[in-house]
C-alpha cells in the first residue's frame, strides 16, 4: 500500500524528506506546499512535483493525503499543524523538531490532533539511528549500573559561516540555539533517563542588538540526584559529544545527532562521518562501535508508514515532545530570570 505524502515548507530541510519519499517504498511524494513561488517551483523542478499550491488548505482539500510534512519555520508549526489536523482530511502530521515554539502552543496540537484522530509526531531522526538504538539497549540492560550523570554538547559556529539573514539569528522567523540545537540535547537526556527533570537552570549569551540566543549551559536535575549538564552553541566550535555515565561505566557517543557533512552553510563538502559509540566499564573493559551515516529521514519516515499501516504508535508521541518543550520553557524562564524553575511533576511518554 502506497502512502500519499503532501510537505509543506519547501526549503532546506524539505529536501531531505523529498530524498526519504523516494526511497520508501510505500511513500509518494505528491504535492507540496509553500509562500514563497521560488521555493516551491525550485523545490517542484527537482523532485519533479506538479502539484504546488500557496495555500495549504487547497493542498489538504484537493489531495487524498496520508500524510503531511511540516517543514517550516517552527513559530508557524502550531497553527499548521492545527490547520492540518482540524481539516480531518489527513491521517498523520509529521512535524519537524522542534514540534512548536512553546509548551502551550503544543498543547493545542495534541487537543487538535486528538480532536480528529490524527497521528501526530516530532521529526528527531536521530531517534532512528542504529547508534541510540545500541546505546538504549546497553542503558537498558543495566551494564552500567545506575544512569547518574549525562553530559552533552551540540554546538555549530554560525557565526562564522551563516549571513546574518539566516534564519537562526531571527527571534521572529524561530531562531534560537536552545530551540535547535539544546532541543536534542534535552530531548536525548530525557530519553535515556527515562524521567522528567525537577529543577531547570540555565545561563546564556545572546547576540549583539538581539533577543537570539546564541549559547546556553543548562543544568537539569532529575529525580534521585540524577543530573544533565547540556552545552549548545552557534559560537563555539563544531562538536556533537555526548557522555552518559553510571555507578559501573560509562559511554561516550561522538557525532550522536547529525553526521551530514555537506550542509548548507555550516560544514565545508566531505565525505559523511561515521559516529562512534565507546563503552567504558570499571574493570577498564572497553567497548568500540562504528557506525556508518544511515539516512535517518528514510528511517522515520518508513516507521511513520508502517505505523499507519499495521496501526503501531510511533516512538516519539507528542506527549514525550510536549515534555520537552516544558522544560525550553523553563530554561528560557531561567535565563531571563537567573534563578533555576522548579518543574510541575509529569509523566514521560
């Protein structure tokens, strides 16, 4: 059974799902969606789509869609996404990270999605990598004892490579390296903790003449003395690490979240790099895995369609999503005030 997929959004991001659509199998790219008419023409020409359309609910009404991508800016994918889901026309909204600019706009997209019956989900691919799937498994398994401490950093030097018309260094059009880059950060100690943190705190520069965040250390705390201490950055050098350490080893993950080297404008064109995945136990025991780039948008959006298909939830629910969008709040909360928040108690999904 072949998937119907509509995109709406057709800049850089987009084209890695038009790459994943042609590789699935049971997907079918047909119709795409943006404002700007170079965009979407560029974007029509070279993955061959006629059906281009400015207005989204023409998309929707004239389209029997599986599913719709959701590509934008991420301060639009609220009201997209609750658009897409009130229409009652489509089965699954796949919307990409981070799912919306606060905790009380996602709010709105779980009631809206529920309201219809519409699948909903957030697009880190990073959770459909070989890598963090191995890494679950050896956390998991308790080879480490007691997950205590994780340590993480995602940081990419935009100032140095992006124009000041990039759309991270706009507040306006969602621009934020708490919302790019810390959301995986966030996003990865909440999943292999397995619990919501209690106490937020956080501290940041911003850059000059702006209300843009351009680095942040946060500290979060978890029940039973568990901690995270997460680093992201459009300053500082180019590093994805992180470290998860237990009362019996610990385990050092290199390039967790994106090993593209070819991107727009951050990294100079080499071949992919491969992430490496080191186990440390105290018997000084060691363990070394490599992984080869997979394409991660073909990962996601083959599980999305089997989840259509065999009726299976998908792994990221939007409650899971809402949770981190809870504590971006409380970390900018914490930012601006210099004091930690202290978190309403939740559940992780």
């Amino acid at each position: 059974m072949t998937l119907s997929v509509g995109i709406i959004g057709t800049g850089e991001i987009a084209r890695d799902h038009g790459r994943a659509c042609r590789r699935v199998p049971d997907a079918e790219l047909v119709a795409i969606c943006d404002l700007s008419e170079e965009a979407l023409h560029r974007f029509g020409d070279e993955f061959g789509i006629s059906r281009r359309y400015s207005h989204l609910e023409d998309m929707v009404n004239e389209n029997a869609l599986d599913i719709v991508i959701v590509s934008t800016w991420g301060v639009y994918h609220a009201e997209i996404c609750n658009a897409v889901a009130r229409s009652g026309k489509v089965r699954a909204i796949l919307v990409e990270k981070p799912i919306s600019a606060t905790a009380t706009e996602c709010e709105s997209m779980i009631a809206a999605a529920q309201e219809s019956g519409t699948l909903l989900t957030e697009g880190f691919t990073f959770r459909y990598d070989p890598q963090h799937l191995r890494v679950k498994e050896i956390v998991d398994s308790g080879r480490l004892g007691e997950v205590k401490s994780i340590h993480g950093t995602f940081s990419s030097p935009l100032v140095t490579f992006a124009a000041r018309s990039n759309w991270r260094f706009s507040r306006e059009r969602g621009g934020s390296s708490v919302l790019d880059t810390a959301s995986y950060l966030i996003h990865f100690a909440r999943y292999i903790i397995g619990t919501e943190p209690k106490r937020v705190y956080a501290v940041g520069s911003y850059f000059r003449d702006s209300d843009v965040d351009a680095s942040t250390a946060i500290f979060l705390q978890f029940p039973a003395n568990v901690t995270a201490e997460l680093t992201s950055s459009y300053e500082y050098g180019y590093c994805q690490s992180t470290t998860i350490l237990g009362t019996r080893g610990w385990i050092r993950v290199d390039l967790p979240f994106d090993q593209r080297s070819a991107r727009l404008v951050e990294f100079v064109e080499k071949e992919d790099l491969s992430a490496v995945v080191t186990v440390h136990y105290d018997n000084f025991d060691t363990e070394v895995y490599q992984f080869a780039p997979k394409n991660r948008f073909e990962r996601q959006l083959d599980h999305l369609c089997q989840c259509l298909t065999s009726g299976k939830l998908p792994i990221i629910s939007p409650e899971f999503s809402l949770g981190n969008m809870r504590v971006i709040d409380a970390v900018f909360a914490s930012m601006r005030s210099g004091q930690p928040i202290d978190m309403q108690p939740s559940r992780t999904t």
